[in-house]
C-alpha cells in the first residue's frame, strides 16, 4: 500500500540559494508518522516545511517499506525512478531510509551508487546530524496528512512471533511510548486543528507492558478521551491473543470513540493459525468478535486476512471462506502470502502456485463485496454523521465513524450545498454501492 505523502522542505543556505527536499512515504500509516517526526528534526536545521506537489526537487529522501514482496517491489522501483532522475540531473542528491534500508542496508549500498545514503533506523540521527534523535520519542513536524486527521503512533515494535512477519526483525522490541508523552502529542494536534486520531502501534493492545508489566491500553484511551478539540478516536492494529476487553468499555461509553476497530485477525483454521504461531484457537477467534459485538453494539469491525500460507490446505482456505461468511466483517483486506528470508516460516517454502494463492484471494474478495454491498444498502435511508476529506469536481468525499482514512469506504456527497473541508455533516444516505455510500446534506 502507498500512501500520497510527500514533504517539500526548503533550506534557505547561507549562500541564499533555495534546496527542495521531496521525502517519499510508501507503506503504512506508521511510515507517515516517521516522515513526520524526520521533517521536523529537518525543520530545526533550518528547514521550511511545504506540503505541496512539484516534479523536480533538489534532494528526494525515499521512506521505504519492506514488509511483503510487493512492498519491497515498489520501493526499489520508486528508488531505482529517482536514481534514474539524479543520472539526468533532475535532483542533486537521494537518500534512502526506512524498513528497505533497515532489512537490506548492505545490499542496497552495493546496488545503488546513485544513492548518497542509505540509513538504517540506528543510523538516522546522524544523518539527520542530532545525537538525541528518536522515531518514537522525537516531537513531529508539520503533518503530511489534511489537517483535521492525525495518526498517533502510541509504541514501536512488535514482542510477538508471528511466523509469516518480519517486522520484528525490522522495527525490534516492543517499546511504549510513555503516556503523558502521547496525550501532550494528542493535545498539541488538537490545538491545530485536528480532529479526529487514529491510535496505531505494530501491537496497539501491548501497550504498556513494558512500562509497569500490565496492559495500560484502557488507562490511555480514557486520557485521551480528555482531549478537547478531539471528536473522534479509533483504535487500529489490536492484537487478537490476550485482547484487552475493557477497552470495549471506553469505546462503547465514550461519545469521542468511534464504533470501530481495527484487528487483524489473519486465519481461522487450527492448522494454520498454530502454524503461523498466533497463539489463538478457533473457537478463541469465533468468541472474540462476537464478545466486541456483544460489548459495543454496532461497531464496526476491520480485520486483515492471510491467504495462501504455506500450510494452509483446500479444506483450511474453506474454512476461511466460511469464516468470512459467518462474521461478516464491515470491512476486509487479504494479502497472499509472501515468503519472506528471517522470518520463522520461511523454511516452510512458498509450496502453494501463485495462481491458486490469486484464486483464493479472488474467492474471499469477491465474497466480501457482496458482504460490503449489503451491509451498505442497509444504510440507505439513515443519517450519518460524516467528517468531510476533500472536494472534487463532482463530489464532497467523506467517511462516516465506521470509516479510517486510506483503508476504508467514503461517502459522496452531491455538491447542492457547499461545505467545508474538515468539518462534520448529518448526511442522508441516498444510494449505495460495493465499497462507496452517497448522499446528501440534510
């Protein structure tokens, strides 16, 4: 997944000559939040922040991911553009950073010349010339996204095992980011402007656990349901094993929680599920959605699926159709597997064809559309309360509570009325389709 971010910085030099600098995020929300932190510190040298669109730059930074085969495919793809760019002199300088060049750092500096650096995490203070630098920690600069959403990245890391992953051996240990760190950084986007935070972690529902050896999720989200400016909060990344249900409780009684929860779930048949080293039962999984359901009416559940791992057998990819027809999530994504060297099942092989990986996929997606479709068409009719993203030239485009941004369905809105960018509506929805509502301003 690639998300449109870019950061153009301006230097004004001594010599009062003026250098673009254009950091490209690709990868997950928690990349975006990186880019963010890496601006501000290039804020303090001297930087100016723009956030605009520009073909040539004098210096491209490539944030860069790595976590399955087609992550890593479009990074070395958008590095490989830009050292092409540099050879016709189009830009000055490239540098590459990220999860490629945290898994890959010697590779990449044999393969890429062009580059003028390659950082691993470890290394970006002194790339970014500040001997205190740190991802979690370090204050962020001018956000990338609108300005009335923010992603809060609340720990980094990941403490679990899970075969198919590398982030892990990627990011490290699970580490916390202490709380009145995090609710200072909430309460500072709100006096921005922003209004609605999606709480993100490799593990959001560890939180804490290295502090004081207790999951302190719950205590968090109370804190920053505190925050005044904030309408909404959502919750993503939640870890099945050992989930934490009293966090249920503040999202059911808080009116600043949105009805909506992130938690991939990746499998359901015993087989894999022990295979891929979840630490969870069928039945566990079963029991698990419906206890969120039960404790929060309505909510709105997102989960992410594993297809094609390289025990997952006719009869378990079945019982994961039957999964998916069973819970019927508000909202699916499902990614093929992707062999991946240092993790615990790479020795397995990758022995499943990619056409019958394809074909599975295609199975479940296919199904969840028609999920989606109707859960959609039930809509039609009601009144949502919908935060407004952006205009074009024939809609508003909006999401509703149930909706995170980049991942999730939008509403279009008809532009009878005007209306802002940023602001929240009651919005009658008219029509429906797989994966869009659209409506109308009451």
């Amino acid at each position: 997944m690639r998300y449109t971010l870019n950061i153009f910085l301006i230097f004004a030099a001594q010599n009062n000559n003026m250098e673009s600098i254009n950091i490209i995020t690709l990868g997950c929300s928690k990349n975006t939040i990186d880019s963010e932190v890496i601006a501000n510190s290039l804020q303090k040298e001297g930087y100016t922040i723009l956030h605009e669109s520009a073909e040539d730059t004098d210096i491209v930074i490539v944030n860069t991911c790595s976590f399955i085969q087609d992550a890593k495919e479009e990074s070395i793809e958008e590095i490989l553009m830009h050292a092409e760019r540099k050879k016709a002199g189009h830009i000055k300088k490239l540098y590459v950073i990220g999860c490629l060049a945290q898994r890959y750092h010697d590779d990449l500096v044999k393969m890429l010349p062009e580059a003028d650096g390659i950082y691993a995490y470890k290394d970006l203070g002194q790339f970014l010339k500040q001997s205190d630098f740190n991802l979690l920690t370090s204050p962020r600069g001018t956000l990338s996204t609108p300005k009335h959403y923010a992603y809060l990245k609340i720990s980094e890391g990941c403490d679990r095992h899970c075969a198919f992953c590398a982030i892990p051996n990627i990011r490290g240990k699970h580490i916390s980011k202490p709380m009145d760190m995090v609710v200072r950084e909430a309460e500072q986007l709100a006096s921005q402007g922003v209004k609605e935070l999606m709480v993100i972690a490799q593990d959001s529902t560890y939180y804490g656990m290295d502090l004081n050896n207790t999951r302190q999720l719950e205590v968090l989200l109370r804190k920053l349901a505190g925050v005044k400016g904030i309408e909404w909060i959502r919750l993503h990344y939640a870890y099945p094993m050992g989930f934490p249900y009293e966090v249920l409780d503040v999202i059911r009684d808080y009116s600043q929680f949105c009805k909506y929860i992130d938690i991939p779930l990746q499998h359901i048949s015993a087989n894999v599920l022990k295979s891929m080293n979840r630490g969870c039962t069928e039945s566990q999984m079963y029991s698990l959605v419906e206890r969120i359901r039960t404790k929060v009416p309505g909510i709105a559940i997102r989960t992410t699926l594993l297809s094609g791992f390289p025990t997952e057998t006719r009869e378990d990819h079945k019982a994961l159709v039957q999964f998916v027809k069973d819970m019927r999530f508000d909202r699916l994504g499902v990614f093929s597997y992707s062999q991946e060297e240092d993790t615990p099942a790479y020795p397995l092989g990758d022995p499943i064809k990619k056409t019958e990986k394809n074909r599975r996929l295609e199975e479940l997606m296919t199904l969840q559309e028609e999920i989606s479709l109707e859960l959609n068409e039930a809509k039609v009719g009601s009144v949502q309360k919908v935060i407004i993203d952006e205009e074009t030239d024939e809609f508003y485009l909006g999401r509703t509570e149930f909706d995170s941004p980049e991942v999730d369905n939008e509403v279009l809105i008809d532009k009878d009325t005007p209306l802002t960018i940023g602001e929240f509506y009651p919005i009658r929805i008219t029509e429906a389709d797989y994966f869009d509502l659209y409506g109308k301003k009451i």
